[in-house]
C-alpha cells in the first residue's frame, strides 16, 4: 500500500513529533529515522536483485541441461528415425472399425 502525505499531513507529524521528543530529541530522532529508513531501502533492494539473479539462473538451467533436438537427431542413425507424419504400415486404421473388421458374412 502506498502512502501520500500532503503538506498538512507532513506538518501535522512534525507537530506531534515535536511534542513529543522535544526540541532536543527531535533530530536524534529523525537521524535515527533515516537510518532505519535506508537500512529497509538496501535490504529490500538485495532482495530484489537477489531473486532476480535466481529466476535468470532458474530459467537459463534447463536450456543449458536438456540436449536440443539438432543433437538428438544427430546421435540417431538416419535409419532409425521415426516418421512422425507417416502412420506404420503394420498397425491397423482405428479411425473407421468397419474397414479394420468387415463384418462376418452369414
């Protein structure tokens, strides 16, 4: 959630700060403030570039692990390969079962 103080938010704080640190303690405070507010900006940004560095290295992994398909077909024998457009000669038609088995003669 983002939030936006106008100016009468950010001089209403200061009053009630003022009131309640006192004159003396007010910059400690606010020094102290900045401190921690830096502190969240660098961690935040670690973070970030942390788990950015994680998914490049996660999806830069498996490309570089699984072998690509020019290397598989070049282990393969030319003979060997499968046609994948080509149905087998042995394998009967599923897509019509009165051409697979004609129908018993009486």
């Amino acid at each position: 959630m983002l939030l936006w103080l106008g100016p009468t938010d950010m001089a209403a704080i200061f009053v009630v700060a003022l009131l309640l640190f006192g004159p003396e303690q007010l910059p400690k405070v606010a020094r102290q403030v900045g401190e921690v507010m830096r502190h969240m900006q660098n961690t935040t940004q670690s973070f970030m570039l942390e788990m950015d560095r994680a998914a490049r290295e996660h999806d830069v992994a498996p490309a570089a692990i699984a072998p690509s398909a020019d290397a598989l077909s070049a282990e393969m024998p030319s003979g060997d390969v499968p046609s994948v457009d080509a149905p087998s000669v042995d394998a009967p038609s599923t897509a019509d079962p009165s051409v697979a088995h004609p129908p018993p003669e009486m």
